[in-house]
C-alpha cells in the first residue's frame, strides 16, 4: 500500500519562495535568456532535422514532417549540444547526435497518440487522426530506427548502448502505465518507476551521450546522466499539474487528459493518501467514470486541487529540479553552465 508522505508546512512554505519567480516577468525573463543563449543551436537543429528527416517513402517524409515541424522546444537535442560544450566539445558534429534523440522523442509521441487515440497534439490535429493508426505507428518504428543508425556514425560502443537501451526503458515504462491504468491505488513509488523509464530515461540519455561525446571523466558523466534523470522528472511532475491546472491554450492539448484517460498522476495519488476511508471510497469511484462522465471529471479534480495534490506534486518538482542544479556544482562557472541551471528552474515555472 501507498505510504503517505506528510505535507509539512515547513516545505508549503518553501515552495512558495521557490515559485515566486513565476510571475509572467520572472517566467518570460527565464525563458528569453534561454533563447537568446540556444538560439544559433535551435537553428542548427532545425536544418539537420530537415536534411534528415527525407527520404524516399513520400509517407514517411509527410508524416514526420508533421510531427517534428508541429512545435516542442527541442529540449532533448539541445540537452545533448549543451553537455556536450560544458564539457569541453567545440566541433560540428554534436547535432546529428542530438537530432537522435529528437528522433527518439517524436517517434514515442506518435505512438502515444496511438495508444491514447488522442485528437489534438500541440493545438494541431494528431497525426493518427490524418494518417490512421497502422502509418503513424510504423513511421514511429522509422524514426526509432533513424536515431539508432545516426548513433552508429559516432563509432562509440556507448553512445549506442545508452540510446538502445533508452529505447528499451521507454517501452517498459509504456507497458508498465498500460497495467496501473484504471487504478487509482497505484503508490508514488509505482508511479515515479512509470516516469523514470517513460519520460527521465530519454532526457537523463541525451545528457550523458552529450558528455561522452564531450570527452567528460567519468564523474562528469554520472553527473549530467543524474542531473538529466532529475530534470525528466520535474518535467514530468509538472506536466502532471498542468493537466489540473493549465488551459488547453497553453498545454496544446485537452486539459485534464490523464483523468479522463484513467491514469493516475501524482497530485491525485497524493491527494486519495490523504482522504480518509469515505472520501477515497467517493473519488476512487468519481476516477473510475471520470471517462465517460463531466462531473465525475470535475469532481476528482476538484478533489485534487482541494487536497494539496497540486502543491505536493509541484513541490516534489521543485526537489528534482533543485537536485539537477546540484549535479553541475563540479563544473566550473561558464555561460552555458548557467544556461542548464536556468533550465532546470524554467521546468518548475513553464506554463506549456
């Protein structure tokens, strides 16, 4: 059973002088010293996913188009150029490793649309609603296999071993969802073994295969592998507030998708933890029609928001983020050290 975790006052107290920074100016002064630093990268990646991306399947080329060019912030190629120059790198040859994991990234969007027959991705029609499932799922195996031979043109045992076994964690972690859905008694160890295989081990990848590439000592590697598998998890907890909180303006998506999917986050394992035995009877049977029925939908949310689910959740974010800006404590003081630890402080702040 889930062992609950005591909110202490102490921490609500600290997370809110955490988040105070995510007043619309502190947010959007993060994110355009971000930009303004990556900003010759992101072009970089933009034109090697373009060389990349075609070949002679017209499908193929429509369909990944579609999905690379629908938006996303680039997060795991970047991570990879990043490590890489924190330790040292200078050459050329750093994107198309980071378009791998780009790559990587867009093909399990396709399949997740798949498998949730979702209708909306980042404010535009899922490619399965255009294309139908049997292409969407296949051109999702073609970009697989398109990061698994752009690793192979590094020569390096490792970087393909880091990338395949991503790939493997990655399906475990859906397999593992696919068993806990529809079960609101899943505990927060359960779910954070989801998040560590489905969404930290493709970011905690990319960063390790940029420090490899960079020529780091093994502590620095260990370091950015650490620092990338707690920044996937802030990222992953505060999709999970988002998905309480945000509007499907911001999120590119429909609001409250987990609930309505039976998936249950961590705000609302918190908040049933927390509920005494009638109150768990009454959400664990909202939760389990929150599919098919509005109110149900809106109780459980409420429920959550109510409970402190959120303000857990975000705290525990908070927690992971502070532990990825630890993780680069050893390296010396330089601008794109800076950058990394901006990043992790925009996960918590980020709005989309």
């Amino acid at each position: 059973m889930f062992h609950k975790r005591v909110f202490l006052e102490e921490e609500r107290k600290d997370m809110e002088i955490n988040v105070a920074s995510t007043s619309s100016v502190g947010r959007y002064a993060l994110r355009d010293r971000i930009k303004n630093y990556v900003r010759t990268d992101l072009l970089r990646i933009e034109r090697e996913i373009r060389s990349q991306i075609f070949g002679p399947v017209s499908m193929i080329n429509e369909v990944s188009r579609y999905i690379v060019d629908s938006g996303g912030k680039r997060l795991r190629p970047l991570l990879t150029i990043l490590c890489a120059r924190l330790c040292g790198y200078q050459g050329t040859r750093d994107v198309p490793l980071a378009i791998a994991f780009e790559f990587l990234h867009a093909a399990t969007l396709l399949h997740d649309d798949v498998i949730d027959h979702a209708e909306v991705r980042r404010n535009k029609p899922a490619a399965n609603t255009l294309w139908g499932n049997q292409a969407v799922v296949l051109v999702g195996d073609y970009l697989y296999s398109k990061s698994l031979m752009l690793s192979l043109e590094y020569e390096n045992l490792k970087i393909v071993e880091i990338i395949t076994k991503a790939v493997n964690l990655m399906a475990e972690g859906e397999i593992l969802q696919l068993m806990y859905l529809g079960n609101p008694d899943i505990t927060e160890e359960e779910y954070l073994e989801i998040v560590r295989r489905k969404t930290a081990v493709l970011i905690s990848s990319a960063c390790q295969a940029g420090a490899i590439l960079g020529g780091a000592t093994a502590e620095q590697e260990e370091l950015l592998h650490r620092y990338g598998y707690n920044l996937g998890v802030a990222f992953q907890l505060m999709d999970d507030v988002l998905d309480y909180t945000g509007t499907e303006e911001q999120l590119g998506k429909p609001v409250g998708k987990d609930l309505e999917e039976n998936k249950a986050t961590l705000p609302l394992i918190y908040a049933l933890a927390s509920a005494d035995r009638m109150k768990q009877m009454e959400i664990r049977k909202a939760f389990l029609e929150s599919s098919r029925d509005s109110n149900s939908l809106q109780v459980v949310k409420d429920f959550v928001c109510e409970s402190g689910g959120v303000e857990y959740t975000t705290a525990r974010a908070i927690e992971h983020a502070r532990n990825a800006q630890k993780c680069l404590n050893i390296f010396p003081k330089s601008e794109v050290k800076d950058v990394l630890m901006d990043i992790a402080e925009y996960v918590i702040v980020r709005q989309d």
